[in-house]
C-alpha cells in the first residue's frame, strides 16, 4: 500500500466542488468524475517502486478531483487517478468531443497547425537537426496523430506518412490533404506490419496508463535503426519561477503549476524521469531536453545524467512566486485591463 504524506502546495490545490460554472457539459464532467467514475490507483511509484510519497493536490486546473502525487524516493511526479478504458471512452466521447473538440472549421485549423511557425514544422526542424542520417528516413508513422498535421512537414519532404488515431473526424481532415491515416492507436500499429524508419510519438505518453508495458510492446515491435521522438509537456520547462522563466521553440513557462495539471495526464515528466522509463526497457536516448524531447532508438548505452531536484521544494518555490504580491498584483491588473 502506498503511504500518502499530505503536502498540498498551497490552499488552492485542495478539492472543493467547484461552482457551477454554467457550462452544463462540464459541470456534468466534473461531478462525474468525483463521484462516478472508476478511479484506478498505483500501489507503488510506477518508476521505482517506494511507497512512501507526498501528495501535492486534489485536483486539475478544471477542478476535476484528481490526486497528484510526487515519490519521496524518485521525485516522479503522477496521477494518482487513473480513469479505466470505459470510463475514457466515455469522457472522451460525451465530453471532450463536446467541449474542447467542438472545432466548426478543421480545414481550417490543419492550415494554421501546418504554417512555417506551428509546432508541427518545430518539431520536424528539431528531429532534422538532430539526425544525421535524417535523408535515410524514408516512413514516418505517428501514433495519436489526430488530424496529421505532425506529418506534413515529412509528407511535403518526400516521405511516407501514415498516421493512427481513434478519431474518424479528425483523420477526414488528414485525408483530405493526402494524408494516409489508420484507425487505432498503439494497439493498431502493433498489429500492423508497418516498420517505420521514424514513430512520432507526440503529447501520447503523458497519456498511457502502464508505460513500461507500452515501451516494451515498442521494443517488441520496431526495427533495431528505426528513431522515435517522443514530447511530453515537461514539468522543469513548463512550471517555473517567474525570474527564471523559459522560452524555446515557442514553448513557454510559467509559475502556475495548477494551470499544468491536466487530469488525463497520468505522469508529470522531468526529462530524467522519462529516460528511466526507456532506458529500462532496452532504448539508448540520442537526444533530450526538458520541453520534454527525446529522440531514442535500441540499445544498451546509458545517458548516465544526474537528477537531483527535490520536486516537493522545487513545486513549492514555484507556488510561492505564484502567490507572491508582485504576482497577484499583476493578474489583478491583467483582470482590470482585461487582458
Ligand atoms: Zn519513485
């Protein structure tokens, strides 16, 4: 049994049932998931198995009733709410389809994910940067690839492009640019004869609920030359003091930790955490940085990188700025001038 020691950053990270904010579908949502739904828990650290650990909030930014907890031997931050396949299914479908997906022009929006300063073109700079060998990369497939947009920088460059996910709407759109898109996720590309050269694996394995299985089932499945770029959004970039504030790549930090926590995001990576996770399991890391960007591939060769942060001070630090006077005065004033 896992040992809970209550931490909670500041008053904010307590549970209360939120107000009815008037959005019915969320409120909906929200109580749901405090009462309702199946909530899975760990009964160890997922990464190195102690049992004794902090907890740091009850909730996500959305007031979803979540438990958030920090290893005190790892520093690994997780979910400690782990929704089931159903209740996923479920979510996803009545409400995240409804509330956040709820986009009237697609078309239009796959042309601004694909412009020269979106993400998608940041990201196939940053793998083409990195790899030596990028022009041998002939098949590109993503997982989790929503609408493709990842792809098109690949796509336009020559290569051949395939792109799994679970929603039809979505993967239209992909098709509709010429795009090859697969119904499924990991499961289907397991299942797949595809061998790609490159697996995008982008804003996914926040996402998974067994990682070791996951990377396991990748190592099983793809070629001993084949990358895979893995991003998660990384804790150390994205929360962080004001007066050490961060921006790469359009990636930008700020020092709400609260606004971070999302409650579909099982894991809150440090870099050095994510590493752990694939280098047991049988991948050397070429390439990483806190955003969180790796680039992996097979093999035996260890990062041998130090990690020496203690999360709970780190969060609380953070907390502190946040709820500094120079910081409230300024969201004050941002409120009052509408900004
Ligand atoms: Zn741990």
């Amino acid at each position: 049994m896992i040992n809970i020691t209550e931490e909670l950053l500041s008053q904010r990270f307590d549970y209360t049932k939120k107000n009815e904010t008037g959005d019915l579908l969320l409120d909906e949502l929200v109580d749901k998931c405090a009462e309702k739904y199946h909530k899975k828990k760990h009964s160890v650290c997922p990464l190195c198995a102690c049992t004794e650990v902090y907890l740091v909030s009850k909730k996500d930014r959305l007031d979803i009733n979540v438990n958030i907890l920090i290893c005190k031997k790892c520093n690994f931050i997780f979910n400690d709410s782990l929704f089931s396949d159903d209740d996923l299914a479920e979510i996803y479908g009545n409400y995240i389809a409804k509330i956040w997906w709820n986009d009237s022009d697609l078309e239009r929006t796959f042309t601004k994910k694909t412009s020269k300063d979106s993400y998608a073109n940041t990201r196939y700079n940053f793998i083409k940067k990195h790899l030596n060998d990028f022009n041998n990369i002939k098949n590109v497939v993503e997982i989790g690839a929503s609408m493709g947009t990842n792809l098109v920088p690949f796509y336009n460059s020559g290569k051949k492009v395939v792109g799994f996910d679970f929603d039809e709407k979505y993967m239209k759109v992909g098709e509709k640019f010429g795009l090859e898109m697969k119904l499924g996720g990991d499961k289907a590309f397991f299942e797949s004869n595809l061998q790609p050269d490159l697996v995008i694996l982008s804003h996914v394995v926040e996402h998974i609920n067994d990682i070791d299985n996951f990377f396991k089932n990748l190592y099983s499945h793809i070629d001993k030359e084949s990358y895979i770029y893995i991003e998660v959004p990384g804790v150390l970039n994205s929360v962080r003091e004001r007066s050490k504030g961060y921006k790469e790549d359009g990636y930008i930090s700020n020092n709400n930790f609260l606004g971070y926590l999302q409650f579909l995001h099982n894991y809150h990576f440090a870099a050095w955490h994510l590493i752990q996770f694939c280098e047991r399991n049988g991948f050397e890391v070429l390439v990483y940085d806190e955003v969180v960007r790796l680039i992996i591939k097979k093999g035996d060769n260890k990062s041998n990188i130090d990690f020496d942060i203690d999360m709970l001070e780190y969060l609380k630090n953070v907390e502190n700025d946040y709820q500094s006077l120079r910081d409230k005065s300024v969201r004050f004033l941002k409120r009052v001038l509408g900004k």
